[in-house]
C-alpha cells in the first residue's frame, strides 16, 4: 500500500506541476496580448493624429 500512495502522490504532484506551468503560460499569453493590444491602440492614436494635421491643414 506505501508504493501505491507513493505512486499518487507523484501523480498528483505531476498534475499539480502541469496546472501550474499551464498557469503560467496562460500569464505570459494574456500580458503579451495587452501589450499588443496597447501598441496597436497607440499606433492607431499616432495615425489619427497624422491624419488630423495633414488634412485639416
């Protein structure tokens, strides 16, 4: 019984490991999305903004 109680503590210490790192790169995924998302909405700021002066001028 000591072998199989071993066996699920390190199965279930494996799990906890995956959730983890999956955990992680979700992280790493959504902060990579915002600042994605931050430098387009700049870059469409900077391109109105062009827009604005060279053709109201």
């Amino acid at each position: 019984m000591g072998n199989e109680e071993k066996s699920r503590g390190k199965a279930r210490q494996k799990a906890d490991d995956a959730k983890s790192k999956a955990a992680g790169a979700k992280e790493q995924a959504e902060e990579r999305d915002r600042k994605a998302r931050l430098e387009a909405d700049e870059q469409d700021q900077r391109a109105r903004e062009t827009f604005d002066r060279d053709y109201d001028a």
